[in-house]
C-alpha cells in the first residue's frame, strides 16, 4: 500500500513560478527521486509518492511552503491504494493510489476544497475528510508569517525558538506569538491521530 500526492497551484498564473517553482522543487527533491517518485507536469501540477504514515505530514509541508508565497495556495488530493504498474516515470505508473488521487482532484476542484483523502475504506475516508475539512478552515488562512513558521517547524523539529527569532530577524516573544496563532501543538495532533487511524486500512 502507498500514498500518492496529486497537487496543484492555486494562483499559478497570477505569481513567478521561478520564485515558488525551484523551491517546490527542492523540496520535493530533498524527499526522493524524480521522475520515478515525484514529477512536476503543466507548469503547475506535480504528484508526489511516499509512505501512507508520511502523507499528511508531507502535505502540510507542501501546504505550508506554497502558503509562503503572497496569494498562492495549493490544492493537495491524498490517494491510497496499491500499485499495479511502476514505470521510470510517476505520472506513467498505474494503481489504485494513483486512480484514487488522480481522480479525487477533479472532485475537489469541483467542490471548492483544498484537501482532501480517498482510500479503499469508506469509513476511514469519511471520518479523515471530516477532519480535513475543519482543519482546512485554518490552513486555508496561514499568513505568509504563519506559514513560514510552520515549514520551518515541519521541516526541522529540534529548531527552537531562539534559533528561529535569529532565522526570521524577530524576538523569542513573537516567535512564540507565532507559534501559538498557527496552532502548530494542534497540527503536531492531528497528524498523530491520522496516523492512528490510517492503521485501520
């Protein structure tokens, strides 16, 4: 079983993708391998393999970037399921995973939504996409301050906050500040609890 991420940029024409672009990149490089893991496609879109215990954290990671930048977002559609068919390229493998993401973009394009889960289990996709909806209402509204302090956070745990009022040129206060608005102890939760319960697949 595998989780596959298929994303794309919300805002894309409106903003330089050679600001935003390289750094996704980068990120998405730091994890795996392209094209056979990750893969950029249409100047906007990429889909992203990696461990189903892994995929929500990574979207937040993805989500909190993109956020960084002034007016963009992204929209992140989490398939679960099997691979039938690996190819040297992401976008040319075959599987449940790949159908269930692909696929489940479409919907939430549709329907207005910026995250969203499909497994083979209904409950489990029930239950994980009512709490995406909600936290989605705070993610959907990081600040650029917000959404830099969280990357940061995601991407380097062990940072404290001394360390990062001398990263962003702020004080320890309103680091704290910060940390606190972002409701970062509730998203460390709530990645817990998704991994507790995508177990149940």
């Amino acid at each position: 079983m595998i989780a596959i991420i298929t994303g794309d940029i919300i805002n894309s024409q409106k903003n330089d993708s050679e600001l935003w672009l390289p750094k996704l990149k980068n990120l998405l490089g730091s994890w795996s391998a392209t094209p056979e893991n990750w893969e950029v496609y249409r100047g906007d879109e990429f889909q992203v393999k990696c461990c189903v215990d892994e995929v929500f954290r990574k979207c937040l990671v993805i989500k909190s970037l993109i956020r960084t930048f002034e007016n963009l977002d992204v929209r992140l559609a989490i398939g679960i399921g099997n691979e039938v068919f690996l190819s040297e390229k992401i976008t040319e493998s075959n599987g449940s995973a790949y159908v269930n993401s692909g696929r489940l973009l479409n919907d939430i394009k549709a329907e207005g939504k910026t995250l969203a889960i499909k497994t083979e289990n209904d409950k489990v996709n029930r239950d994980l996409n009512i709490l995406f909806k909600w936290a989605s209402i705070d993610f959907d509204n990081w600040t650029v301050a917000t959404a830099e302090i969280i990357h940061r956070l995601l991407t380097n745990s062990e940072l404290t906050q001394d360390e990062l009022a001398k990263d962003f040129n702020i004080t320890q206060s309103s680091v704290s500040q910060r940390v606190k608005r972002s409701n970062y102890d509730l998203i460390h939760e709530t990645d817990l609890y998704f991994r507790k319960k995508i177990t149940e697949l």
